[in-house]
C-alpha cells in the first residue's frame, strides 16, 4: 500500500508541477525568422516539429481542416519555416473550402519553384520553396473563394501545408527585421 502510494503521488505531482521534458521555454525573440536552409536533413530532422519534418523534406501532406493556419485570418505574413524567407502574405488569403491555408498570389515568385507532380495517381502542380527546397503544397487554376464566390485575381490557389510556414503577424514584422515586406504587401502608412 505504501509503494502504491508513493506512486499515485508522484504521478499527481508532476501532473500538477507540468513537468513536461517537452514544455521547453521558447526563446524571447522568436519572432525573428531564423535560416536553417544550410542544415542537414539529419540537423533539420533535429530543429523542426515532426510534422514539419514529413511536410517540407519528406513531402507529405498534413491533415485538413486541423492544421495551425487554415482559419488564420490575422494580418501578417507567412515565411519559409526552414529559410524564414516570406513567402505568402494574408492580403492574399482567401477562404478555398480546402481546409488549408490557400493564397492567390506568393509575395515574391522568385522565391517559389512549380514542378510537375504525377504523385496520388493524378497530375498537379507541386510548389517548393527555392531557398530551402521545403514542399510546400500544390498550385491549382480553381482559385475561387468559396464566401464570396468571385474568382481570385489571379485565379490560381496556392494550397499550402501550415507545416512549412511560420506566421508573423504585421504588428511582429519590423521587429522581425521584415519592415520592407510589410510596405511591400500592406502598403505604406496603411
């Protein structure tokens, strides 16, 4: 009976205490996108979440409709999780119905690389980052919002795993060394 009670109270102890070996404090300026494009894959296998792992190196997929930006409706913009480059700003979010983040437009095309993807037994259009060679998703010509039912301006949709992003809101992007893209995307005084 002892022992027994020994253990319940350690187990409600670190119960109560949180001490979780994963709960690790994140740094104070984790705003600041970070480049990990030079790493390794072992190195980034090491640096980035497991599902970020599969996505951006492994080319997987991540779940719809339960992943961190598909109902992200705050200004910013969304960089590279392995280079910090930006990517894909908010001003061009639109509701897809895909249950994943979905843009009509990247914030710099240079920065995105389209291959063609004969995967899942059809032919897409995979979009890898240039910088760091993370999958991002897949681009497809049906972009239409489904709130509003207009075509996007571009008419395109750039479906987008939320694994291989990281969102800075606007209010974060000066302190993120980003003030040009804010201008850029935003405008100037907006």
């Amino acid at each position: 009976m002892k022992a027994f009670s020994i253990t319940l109270f350690a187990a409600i102890a670190f119960a109560v205490c949180g001490c979780n070996a994963e709960d690790k404090a994140k740094p104070v300026n984790d705003i600041k996108p970070k480049d990990l494009s030079k790493l390794s894959k072992e190195e980034l296998a090491k640096q980035l979440d497991k599902e970020a792992f599969n996505v951006c190196i492994m080319g997987g997929t991540e779940r719809p409709f339960t992943n961190k930006y598909w109902d992200n409706h705050e200004e910013g913009i969304y960089v590279d999780i392995i280079s910090g480059k930006p990517l894909f700003a908010s001003a061009h979010k639109f509701e897809s119905g895909s249950g994943w983040p979905s843009f009509f437009d990247p914030i710099d095309k240079a920065e995105i690389v389209e291959h063609r993807d004969t995967s899942a037994g059809m032919t897409r259009v995979e979009v890898r980052a240039k910088t760091s060679n993370a999958h991002l998703g897949h681009l497809f010509d049906d972009g239409r919002d489904v709130k509003t039912g207009k075509v996007t301006p571009t008419g395109m949709r750039y479906c987008i795993n939320s694994a291989a992003l990281k969102f800075i809101p606007r209010s974060k992007l000066k302190e993120a060394g980003l003030a040009e893209i804010e201008a850029k995307v935003f405008g100037a005084g907006k």
